[in-house]
C-alpha cells in the first residue's frame, strides 16, 4: 500500500490548478494575494471575470459561456442556485483568497466531466485571513453527486440536515470566516442580494429581480438569517440537479441482464440482496451462458463485479483463508449508491498516525476529550493530533476512527480518495482496506469494524478486477447512455477458465 507523500501532494495541487487554469484561462497564482480584496473586483465571480478580462487568454473566454449554456438547460430556480454556487460574493469579501462553492467543489459541467463537484487536490486551499497566506481544510473535498439524498453531513455526521450543515458552511473558515464571524457573515449574505447589479456570465438579472420572479422573495424585506435561509434554499435547489443518472456500465450491465441494482427498500439488507443476486439470478444467467456485457465492460470487470458484491458470513482464524474472492464491500457500500450512510473505522487515521509515530502508535495514543486537537492532520511534533472522525460528535470508542461510508459512483472524478485525500487511486483505496481486514483479524486495528474482518481470500487478480470494475462506475451524460446501454452488446463467452472463480 502506498501512502501518498507531501511530494504527490504537491502533484495533486499542480493538477487542480490545472483544472482551474483550464476554466479561468489566466495564470494560476501560487500564492493568494495577502491583501483584501477590493469590494468591486468581487463583483463577478473570479473565474468569469477573468476569463471576460482583455488580459486574459483568448482561447478560455468560451469557458463561462459553456458553463452557462449547461445550466441553460436547468430550471429557473436551480439556475439561480447555480449563480450562488459559483459567485465567490458568497465568501468573506475581506479575506485574502476569493472563494465560493465551486472553488473545491468543481462542477461536471464547468469540466467537460472530468471532475465531479470536487477538486483534485488531498486538502483544499481556503482562505487563511490572518492565520498566514493559505490553509488546508481539515478534510478532503467530496463529491456533491446525490449529497441531497445524504442522512447526515458531512464524513463526521455533525449535521443531520443539509439547510443545519449549510447554515454553518457559509458562515464557516471554508467561506472564509472565523469562529466569531457569523452575525458579519449573515449581513453581508444580505448585502449582496440587496446590491448585486446582476452584471456576472450567470446572472439573470440582479438577484433582487430573480429573487422576485423565481422565488417570489423580496431581498429587501429580508433580515439577516433570511437571506442566509433563502441562499441556502437556493443552492438546494441546484444541489437537487447534481444527481448521479445510473448510466454506468454497471448499470447498463444490471439493465441488461434484469439483474437487481439495489436494496429493494426498507427492510431489505444486504445480505438479503447478495442471495437474491447470487444465489439466484447470476448462477441461472452463468449456467445457461446468457450474461450480457456492454461497450468496455469484461470478463475481468464482471468478475470484479461479483468480488465486490460477494458477501461473507462469518469469520474466525480457523477458516481464515478458506472463503476465497469475498470483498463484503456491499456491507457498508450498499448499491444503488454505494453506501449505507452510517460511520465506519476502516483504518485510514490509524494509517496515517502510525506512519508518522510508528507502528503501533494509535493503539496506545489516549484521545482526552473531543478538541482542535482531535479534529486535526497528524503532527510529527503533536502526538495528540489526530483526526478521530465520528469520534468528535459522539465520544464513545465504537466511533473512533470512523467516517460516514462515501459513495463511490464516477469515482474518474473524485479523487484521491478518503477523508484525508491520502489514496490517489482506487487501487490504493482497494489495498488499505485489505491492510486494514489483516491487522484487524490479528487484533491489530483499533476500533476495526467488524465488517472487515470478513473480507477472506482476496487475490491480487481480484484486485485488478475490482479495480476494472470501479472503471464500470463512472458513468456516461443521460443524453449519450441509450446508445451506450446497447453499444457492443455481446453474450457472454465461457468464463476466462479461472477455476479459483465460484459463485
Ligand atoms: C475551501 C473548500 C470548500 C468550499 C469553499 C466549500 N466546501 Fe463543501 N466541503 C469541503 C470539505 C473539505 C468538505 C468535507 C468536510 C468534512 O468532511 O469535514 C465539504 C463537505 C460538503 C458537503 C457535505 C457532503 C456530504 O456528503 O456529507 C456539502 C453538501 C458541501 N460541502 C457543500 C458546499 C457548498 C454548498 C458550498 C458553498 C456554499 C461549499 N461546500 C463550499 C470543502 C469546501
Ligand atoms: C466496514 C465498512 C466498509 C467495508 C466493508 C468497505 N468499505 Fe470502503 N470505505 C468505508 C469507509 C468508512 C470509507 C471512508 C474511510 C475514510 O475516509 O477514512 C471507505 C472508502 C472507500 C473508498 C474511497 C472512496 C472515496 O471517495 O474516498 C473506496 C474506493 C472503497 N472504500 C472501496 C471499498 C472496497 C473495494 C471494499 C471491499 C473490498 C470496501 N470499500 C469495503 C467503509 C467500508
């Protein structure tokens, strides 16, 4: 398992400022300006602003214009929500780097698909004000696909709704605010809807008219909290858009196949789901060799697609090694979305402690009680640094460690993956979960969740499969994936004659 160092850290920024280069057209500053920034150079959002300045390069003034041309095809009021989103007006206009949602949450649209909501980057840069020129989130970016369907916000689960996690986050250091700021934070939210002239790539007229005819709100009579409440409404509005469209290849291959693509509901777990899918349906589909595969979707990524799904039952040292090709991945990652919303410790903080205190060293580190300190990257200097997730909300040592389970669709535009951005492939991911199974079966991971002691008997051919597989999740624009569902579509041949393969 490779950890990603500082210096592929610095790969991942490089990246990310590519991606913006991309949007903005200008010149990447390394370094945010210490300085303020000057109210009116606020007044559009900078990536539009630029690319609209003379200075700027040529070939990039189409970028805003292809942004507006998809949100074209969005209704009003998530066209609204989508002005929001990218108007760095929203963040403190007084901090040193200006800042909106899309500055680590970058569009699909805003990237021809490349990424999903989320930078590139293992910690984001937000605005640092007084505490030096920049600063790193405390977590990495996720994705925003699906974030409405979420039962808790964000990896930690501290929030139970969007509009409660969403109050706090335009108020919050990614917005550029410190703790203290929020009053200030509430008025010049108000402010901005008041005075906004309605001059950006994205407005359609001043927010006080499209307040008026989308919401029927007049920003006038708004107080503070208000026009806090009806910019969060709005970004909802557009967050209720950024919605995954099951058109993968897994999904074309379930379709296909008439295969079950998730729980059936309420009730239905995933150890129900796993036999209908295995016991029934894939066994009767084998036997009688009608699978059906789609466009890039093989041999190997079908067999990855059954290690993935593969249950286990139960597991003790004696029959260890004996159930072979079980991922259990589907006990936490629950489809159609991949996850079951819950919070789980498989091993990255343990991971990342112990790679700078030592092997062994978080199994003996004492967390006191909830604090700056327990909320953090681990620290060479700090031994009680150290980011205990779930932990934090809820002190009891069943949450050490554990993070809300993230989904895992177009997973090409989400990395590098886990809440400390540590993995830059799936690959890796795949790899420290299996590290995390071995050290918890010989009781070496703190906390380990129990589910992972019935990952038995992967092998290194399961992996690449699995990593073909995650290849299925990314999927096409709803537009395209028709034509997808029934390009190449083939009969599954005989299996590659891997005896080692079962049901
Ligand atoms: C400086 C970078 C940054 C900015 C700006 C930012 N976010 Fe985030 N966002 C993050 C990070 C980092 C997390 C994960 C936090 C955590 O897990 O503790 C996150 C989490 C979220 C989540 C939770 C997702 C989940 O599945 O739990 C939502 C929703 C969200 N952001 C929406 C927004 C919106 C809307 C805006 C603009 C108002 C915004 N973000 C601005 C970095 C940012
Ligand atoms: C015990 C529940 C559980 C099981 C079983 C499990 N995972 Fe995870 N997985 C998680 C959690 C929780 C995270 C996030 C951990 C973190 O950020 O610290 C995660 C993260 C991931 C990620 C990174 C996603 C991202 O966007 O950051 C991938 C990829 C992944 N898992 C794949 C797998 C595969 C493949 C399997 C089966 C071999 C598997 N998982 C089994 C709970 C689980």
């Amino acid at each position: 398992m490779t950890i990603a160092s500082r210096f592929e850290q610095s790969s991942f920024i490089a990246l990310a400022l590519s991606v913006s280069l991309a949007i903005s057209g200008c010149t990447p500053k390394e370094e945010p300006a210490t300085e303020a920034a000057p109210a009116d150079a606020a007044a559009v959002p900078a990536e539009i602003a630029q690319a609209e300045a003379p200075a700027a390069a040529p070939a990039a003034v189409k970028e805003p214009e292809i942004v507006k041309l998809e949100l074209a095809k969005l209704k009003p009021e998530a066209r609204l929500g989508a002005r929001l989103f990218y108007d760095n007006r929203l963040g403190n206009p007084g901090a040193n780097l200006a800042t909106s949602c899309r500055t680590c949450h970058i569009p699909a649209e805003a990237t021809g698909n490349k990424r999903r909501w989320t930078d590139k980057l293992a910690l984001s840069v937000m605005p640092a004000n007084d505490r030096g020129s920049k600063l790193e989130t405390l977590r990495n970016t996720p994705t925003l696909l699906d974030a409405t369907t979420e039962k808790s916000f964000p990896s930690d689960g501290e929030y139970e709704s969007l509009p409660a996690y969403l109050t706090h986050k335009l108020t919050s250091e990614h917005m550029g605010w410190r703790a203290g700021e929020t009053d200030q934070a509430k008025k010049e939210i108000q402010a901005l809807l008041m005075n906004d002239d309605g001059t950006d790539v994205l407005a359609e007229g001043a927010y006080a008219e499209q307040f008026k005819t989308v919401k029927n709100i007049d920003v006038v009579t708004l107080s503070p909290d208000d026009a806090l409440n009806a910019v969060i409404a709005s970004i909802i509005d557009y967050l209720n858009t950024v919605t995954t469209n099951k058109s993968a290849g897994y999904d074309a291959v379930m379709q296909q196949n008439r295969l079950p693509e998730g729980l059936a509901g309420e009730g239905d777990t995933p150890m129900d789901y796993f036999g209908r899918l295995f016991l029934s349906r894939i066994a009767n589909e084998e036997g009688r060799v009608q699978m059906r595969f789609v466009a890039d979707y093989d041999e190997e990524a079908y067999q990855g697609f059954k290690a993935f799904f593969r249950m286990g039952t139960t597991w003790s040292s004696s029959t260890n090694g004996e159930e072979t090709n079980i991922g259990n991945c589907i006990a936490c990652h629950v489809p159609p979305r991949f996850t079951d919303g819950k919070f789980h410790n498989v091993g990255t903080t343990q991971f990342e402690y112990d790679a700078v205190h030592g092997e062994g060293a978080f199994m003996n580190y004492k967390p006191a009680a909830p604090s700056d300190k327990t909320r953090s990257r681990v620290d060479a200097k700090d031994p009680e640094k150290a980011d205990l997730g779930r932990w934090n909300i809820d002190p009891k040592d069943e949450n050490i460690g554990a993070f809300k389970t993230p989904k895992l669709r177009n997973p090409a535009g989400t990395d590098p993956y886990m809440h400390n951005g540590r993995y830059a492939t799936v690959e890796e991911a795949i790899r420290a979960h299996l590290k995390a199974a071995e050290l918890a079966k010989a009781g070496k991971l703190r906390n380990a969740d129990p589910e992972l002691l019935k990952i038995s008997g992967l092998s290194e051919k399961d992996i690449a499969n699995m990593v073909k597989f995650f290849e299925q999740l990314n999927e096409v624009p709803p537009d395209q994936y028709r034509d997808f569902r029934i390009s190449n579509m083939r009969i599954r041949q005989d299996p590659l004659g891997e005896a080692t393969f079962s049901n």
